[in-house]
C-alpha cells in the first residue's frame, strides 16, 4: 500500500515539475549564454566557471539526499503497516487494553519519520542558502569585473546591462541542474521501490486471466497410467539459510487418497502446501504431479489443479454470489446454487433478506465461522479441481460448526485425491494415509488403526487428545 500510494507519487516527481523546470533552465540557460557570449568573451568565461563551481557544491548533497529519502520511503512504510494494525487489530487492542502500547509504536515510527525529514530539510536548507548568498555574491563580482571592463573601454555599459541581465538565467541553469540532481533523490527513492516490485519476473506471479485447466490437460491426467497423485523426492526448503523447514521429505500421494499430514506446529506442514502450489520451488529435490514436474507447469496449469480450503477463509468484500463464483468465473447460477447446497449453505443463504446478493463486510465478518468456512467450500465445490487441499478447516470451529462443514467437505472429497493439514486427528481417522512430520522429516507413515498398533509418536498423540477431551 505505502508503495503504491507514497512511492508513486513521490516517484512521479521526476517526470512532472522537476523534469518540466530543467527544461526552461535549458532553453533560457543556452539563450542567455550566447547573448553572454556575443557581448563579452571574459563575463562569458566567470560565469561559466562560477557556475561549474555552483554546480558542483549542489552535486555533492546527491549521495547524502539519497540516503535520507531512502530512509524517509522505508520508515513511510512502516507509518502505514502500524496504522493498518491498528485498525485490522482494533478489537484486539481493545480486549487486551494494549491501545498505548501500540499508539506509542504508532507515534516512535511517526517521530522517525519526523526527524528523517527534519535531516532532508536541512540538507535542503543549506542549498537554498548557498544559491541564495553565491547569487548576490556572482552579481557583485559581475558588477566590479564589468565596471572595471567598461573603465578600459573593453565594454560598453550596454553590454554591461545585457550581461548582467542575462548572467542570471545561465547560473539557473547550472543551479537547475544541481538542483534537479538533489531533488531527484527523493524521486528515485520512490522509484527504486516501485521498480523491486515491477521487475520481478512474470513467471513467479499469479497470472491476472484466469484460465482453468484445459481439455489436453484433463485427459493427459485421466489417461496417466500411474497411481500417484503428487510425490515429494528428497525435497529440502527453507525460507531462510539459518534453519531447514523440510528436510530430504520423500513421501507419496495415490490418486483419490484421503492423506493427512500431522505433528507439531513449524514441522513443515503447510509449506508443503505452499510447495505444491508453486508459491515457492525447493532448493533441493524434486516434486511431481500427476507424474510431471512441477517445473513443467505454468502457474495457469498448476493452479488450476488445486482447489485450497484454508482454516481462515478469506471472503472478500462484496455479496455471497460473488465470492462463490470467485470458484469459476464463468459459472452458470444454476451451478453456483448447486455447489452452494453441497456445501450446506444454500438454505441459510436463502434465509437472509437478500439472499445470495447479501453483502458479506470486509473479510466476510458480518458472518460466522462456520458460514464463511462452508461458503469457501462452494467455492472449491465449483472449481471443481481434482486436487483438494485442506489446511485446518475445522479446527476454530464449535462442534455444530464444526459438523456441518464436516458434511460439506465429505460432498466437496468425493472423488478428489485430499490432502489434509490437521491438529484434531478425529476428523482424519477415515484417512488412507497418515504422515506424521517433525522437523521438516516424515517420522511415521499409516493409517489410524495401523500407527496406533505401533505405539509410536503418533500414538501418544492421539492418546493425549483422546485423554484431555475425556477429562473435560
């Protein structure tokens, strides 16, 4: 937000008035210097060297500037992140009566902001006071050069007064020129920014058009002869070099398995999601789908293979209809309605007054958590993708909540090969496979009733879930 707001309209102070003023010092600065030259070849010669010299006393304030409004562009950012928590967090900040705390990181950022600035002007100041002061000082010595020129009779007073009438647009132009370097600054500031978003390369962006997966591709994938889904060959990744989140992970997913993947938090779970759907590539290892590598897809084709359920289902601000139809943008009604009663969601969606053109609020909060999770799960109904991934999807919600998604996600899993990120391991005791991660490694590998039998890690999990809903 900040660059897109801040940046750019910093950045296009390069192409609009800076640009615009160094052209008329240009077109005045050369028209003047030519009548200075034509009336006395010495005047001509001072101005020219006092202008070099004031050229190169604001030339050496550019690496400084630079700095500061990199600083100032950076520190802006920051200014707008903590007022977007602020107000994202509101209801938060107030529970936790943390309001003071927060306004005075709002107000540290805000007096950073500040004093960076407080350095930019002064930097600017000292250069507003140079040219000022060395302008009356050039039109001095111009003065006592002329005046003694004239004395010689080497000079006309005319040609005095045409010099020193046009001595002043000459020393704009090198003065411009200065000026323009400093002031360019901030602009490039902004720019540097814009440009780190704009040069990244298209191949690791989301495409704009969607387009779902095409009749070559569906019967390439029907007519695979191999039973796996997505395998995962000595697969290592980290977000960063201090510490491996996978780890040489090796594991397989059949076509039209229920899999699940269990274990403590930071093992390495959702990354595998992330992983599969190409939000990053692994720094070692191999991941294939539908017996291709993933390198092989574009981000259309790879995408379009997957339909995501997360465990906060974003909803995005407008009506029910809309953000079902987010699914597949050219749906018919007739098939959004229908994905809608698959997801059990249609009856509650037909009880509101205005029914599937009800407005949903920023992020979907004018709805429970049930609701939302059941209306992402019509959307996923509708792409109709045969990859389904489940991240959580139950685990914030009460147990009615919770049972009613659980029937929208059974007609969602028909049919679909399902991986499934859980923490409750009573809604994946159905699962084919089961792959306890820990460290980044898969530790175990089985059914439920097959892992139990083996006493392991998976076991004792299972057994203090079991244990602590017993006791409460």
């Amino acid at each position: 937000m900040s660059r897109i707001n801040n940046d750019v309209a910093i950045a296009e102070g390069a192409y609009s008035w800076q640009l615009m003023m160094l052209a008329m010092a240009f077109i005045s600065g050369i028209g003047s210097a030519s009548v200075i030259f034509s009336a006395n070849k010495i005047l001509f010669l001072y101005g020219l060297i006092i202008g070099l010299l004031h050229l190169t006393f604001n030339v050496a304030f550019i690496k400084p500037l630079k700095n500061v409004s990199d600083k100032i562009q950076s520190k802006l950012s920051e200014v707008v992140q903590r007022f977007s928590d602020i107000i994202s967090g509101a209801f938060v900040i107030r529970v936790f009566m943390i309001g003071e705390i927060i306004f005075k990181k709002f107000i540290q950022t805000n007096l950073a902001v500040y004093k960076l600035s407080l350095k930019r002007i002064n930097y600017n100041s000292i250069l507003a006071a140079y040219n000022y002061t060395a302008g009356r000082l050039i039109f001095f010595g111009q003065i006592v050069i002329g005046g003694y020129l004239v004395m010689k009779n080497k000079l006309t007073f005319g040609n005095l007064m045409i010099s020193v009438n046009m001595m002043g647009s000459l020393l704009w132009l090198f003065g411009s020129v200065g000026q323009f370097l400093t002031n360019l600054q901030s602009s490039l500031a902004g720019a540097q920014r814009i440009f780190e978003v704009l040069d990244i390369d298209e191949k690791y962006l989301d495409d704009t058009k969607i387009e779902y997966i095409s009749l070559p591709m569906v019967t390439e994938i029907n007519q695979n002869s191999s039973s796996i889904c997505i395998e995962f060959k000595e697969v290592s990744f980290s977000y960063s070099e201090t510490k491996e989140v996978l780890n040489d992970i090796t594991f397989t997913v059949p076509k039209c398995a229920k899999v699940a993947f269990v274990g403590k938090s930071g093992g390495g779970k959702s990354t595998i999601f992330k992983l599969i759907m190409g939000f990053y590539k692994p720094q070692k290892g191999e991941i294939l789908i539908f017996g291709r590598p993933i390198s092989c897809y574009t981000v259309k084709e790879l995408r379009s293979l997957f339909a995501y359920v997360p465990q906060d289902c974003y909803l995005f601000n407008g009506n029910i209809y809309e953000n079902i139809r987010y699914g597949k943008l050219n749906a018919t009604e007739k098939e959004v309605i229908e994905a809608a009663k698959k997801a059990n969601i249609h009856d509650f969606i037909m009880s509101l007054p205005e029914g599937y053109n009800t407005k949903v609020g920023d992020k979907g909060l004018t709805l429970s958590g049930g609701q939302r999770q059941r209306i992402a799960i019509a959307r996923a109904i509708l792409k109709d993708a045969p990859i389904l991934l489940l991240d959580e999807p139950t685990s914030s919600l009460d147990s009615e909540s919770e049972l009613e998604v659980m029937k929208a996600l059974n007609a969602l899993i028909e049919g679909k090969t399902t991986l499934i990120i859980a923490h409750r391991l009573s809604a994946i005791k159905d699962a084919d496979i089961i792959y306890l991660i820990e460290d980044g490694k898969v530790i175990e590998k089985g059914n439920h009733d097959e892992l139990l039998r083996i006493k392991g890690k998976y076991a004792n999990l299972y057994l203090k879930q079991f244990a602590t809903k017993y006791y409460f």
